[in-house]
C-alpha cells in the first residue's frame, strides 16, 4: 500500500489515463477530488463497492454497475424533489 501526503491541486496518475486531481480540502476530514478515466473504468465509493461485495459482485462487473445505476437514479431523484420543494417554497 502506498501512503502519500497531498496538497490542492496535486495529483496522480494511475497508469497513463487515470488521473486523481485533490481539488480542495474542506475543514479536517474531507477533501474533493476530480477523477479523469474512461468510461470503461468502474469508479464506486466504498460502500457501493462493499455492499455489491456482499451481494456477491460478480467477476464482469454486473451487480457493480447496476448498484451504480440505482445510486444515479436515487440521486437524480433527489434533486428533483429539492427542485420539487425550492418551486413550491418561491
């Protein structure tokens, strides 16, 4: 395992097209990056990629891409309920 310090802006390269950009650092634990790779390269948070673990994720990547799928359609759905509840308020 490699254990880096990183300052904004800084970043990695993973191979020659995946780049991990630390964007800003937000009080003592969180920090935003921006990650550069193909479309073709599964990028899931921890916990979607732990509970698709438990689920029993196949070796194609099935199960990863539909629990990101259905993480996509909670989130759109969210914003919309925000966008829902900020029109009503006006």
């Amino acid at each position: 395992m490699l254990s880096l310090t990183m300052r904004e802006g800084d970043y990695l390269m993973i191979g020659k097209d995946i780049k991990l950009t630390f964007e800003k650092v937000v009080g003592d634990n969180k920090m935003y990056i921006h990650i550069d790779a193909p479309k073709s390269v599964e990028i899931l948070r921890d916990k979607v990629y732990e509970r698709a673990l438990e689920d029993g994720a196949e070796a194609n990547g099935e199960l990863l891409r539909r629990l990101k799928k259905e993480r996509r359609a909670q989130r759109n759905e969210y914003f919309k309920k925000q966008a829902r509840d900020k029109a009503a308020n006006v």
